[in-house]
C-alpha cells in the first residue's frame, strides 16, 4: 500500500479568500486550450484566426461551469434539485458532470458559430485534442480533495483517503483517469490532428475514446453515494452516460470519412 500524500486542498490562503487547488485545475485547463489553440490556429488549414481563441475559450469556459453543474444536479443529485431549485446555484458545495459540461460546451460553441458566422464542427475540432489537458487537471484536483475514490482493493498501490470514513485501501481511480483520460487522450489527439482531418473526425475520436476510458475506470471507482449502480447491479451511472459518446463518437468519425470532400 501507497502512503496518500496529504495535500492541503487550499492553495492560497489570503485572509477571508481561500483559493482551492481544484479552481487553479480549472484555470489551467483553460489556459492550455487558450495556448494551444492560438497554436493549432496558426496553421494553414485552420478556418479561424489565432485571435478569435480568446472569445472561444470564454464561451467554452461557460459551457464547461454551466453544463457541468446543471449535469451533476440532473445526472447525480437530480432529488436534491427538486427539493430546491437554488441549490443548482451552491457551487460552493462542489459537484460537476464531465458529461454535462460536454453538453454545455456544444450548447456554447452553437452559440459562438453564429457569432463568427461558422461551422460549429470547426470550432469544436479546434478546441476539442487540449480538453484532455483540463480533464486530466480537474482529476488531480479530486485527488488532492480527497474524492471520488476507487472501489476497496489489494494492489500494492492501494491507498487510504483520509475523507474516507471506513479508512479502507482503494483504487486511487483518479490518478487512473489522469492517465487516460487526461495524457493519453490528449497525446492521441494530438498526434492525430497534427495534419488536417475531416471535419467532425477530431471531435468523434475524442467522444468515443473519453467514453471507453471512462466506461473502463469506472469498473474501479465508487459510483457516487447518491446515485449508486443503476442497471444490472454493475453498470454505474458514468458508465450509462459514456453508452451514447462512445456511440455518437463512432457515428461522427464514420461520417466525417463516408461523407463526399
């Protein structure tokens, strides 16, 4: 078993301002698709200039918060929801939905499209190969807080998270999903989008390898307390909700090369 390196999850500590380890991943998560994307823009077959990056990372930024706060309270929480309807805005508490933020962000960069007077895809293909770079960011931060931890194991890497209340080794299942989901994902599409692919091929691999890695590590992770397995005593909610990426992915990805140049 692996020691869990205690991490205070308080950044910087200025007085009444608490500034939490989990917002910087955020922050940096929209840095390097700001970074990246000017880069990606730069080049040749770009449809978009380097200078409208900012304004996509702005509306992207939105469609991440909103969409993942609104999927966490529909996917994970939705009776706390009902009961109260405010406690949609109670960010402070925590909860966010990958799966809903995606949503947002194609809600957001619909919006966007009609701004620039562009293809959604194009924007999205942009965008899409550095959000494994705030996906994998955002899975040290549940590490550092200490949740969202994997299911009681004996391998020699098991930890004890110190919010767990049974204190039982476990799967460090967020370190499993930086992995995946944040390096591998991200060197993947990267190597692949370095040359100039078929509108809506970037965005399609992208849905349906996040779906598979994370329909893979939630084999090893403890499905949320409130929402539990929801079908056939195994098959977690993450995994019924990675179901339609890895399906729409794999549709996107046909089409995007079936379809006429």
């Amino acid at each position: 078993m692996i020691q869990y390196p205690s991490i205070d999850p308080v950044a910087i500590n200025l007085g009444p301002l608490k500034v939490h380890w989990y917002g910087l991943m955020y922050l940096l998560g929209f840095a390097a698709v700001w970074y990246f994307g000017r880069k990606r823009a730069e080049k040749p077959y770009s449809k978009i200039k380097p200078e409208v990056i900012e304004d996509l990372v702005f509306y992207g930024a939105l469609g991440v918060i909103l969409g993942g706060r609104v999927g966490f309270m529909l996917f994970y929480n939705f009776q706390d929801l009902i009961d109260n309807p405010l406690n949609l805005l109670k960010v402070w508490r925590g909860g966010m939905s990958f799966h809903g933020g995606v949503l947002g962000v194609f809600v957001a960069m619909w919006f966007f499209s009609k701004k620039q007077q562009c293809s959604m895809m194009d924007l999205i293909d942009i965008a899409v190969p550095f959000v494994p770079i705030g996906l994998g960011a955002g899975r040290i931060g549940n590490f550092i807080n200490s949740e969202h931890w994997g299911q009681v194991t004996d391998v020699p890497w098991a930890m004890i998270f110190p919010n767990d209340p049974d204190q039982l080794p476990r799967h460090p299942s967020q370190l499993y999903e930086v992995l995946l989901e944040g390096l591998l994902l991200f060197f993947i599409l990267w190597i692949y989008t370095r040359k100039q692919r078929p509108e809506m091929a970037p965005t399609g691999l992208a849905l349906l390898l996040y779906g598979c890695f994370r329909f893979f590590v939630e084999f090893f992770r403890m499905p949320d307390a409130h929402s539990g397995f929801v079908e056939l005593d195994w098959l977690s909610m993450g995994q019924l909700l990675s179901i339609p990426m890895i399906l729409i992915g794999t549709g996107l990805v046909w089409y995007a090369y079936r379809k006429p140049a």
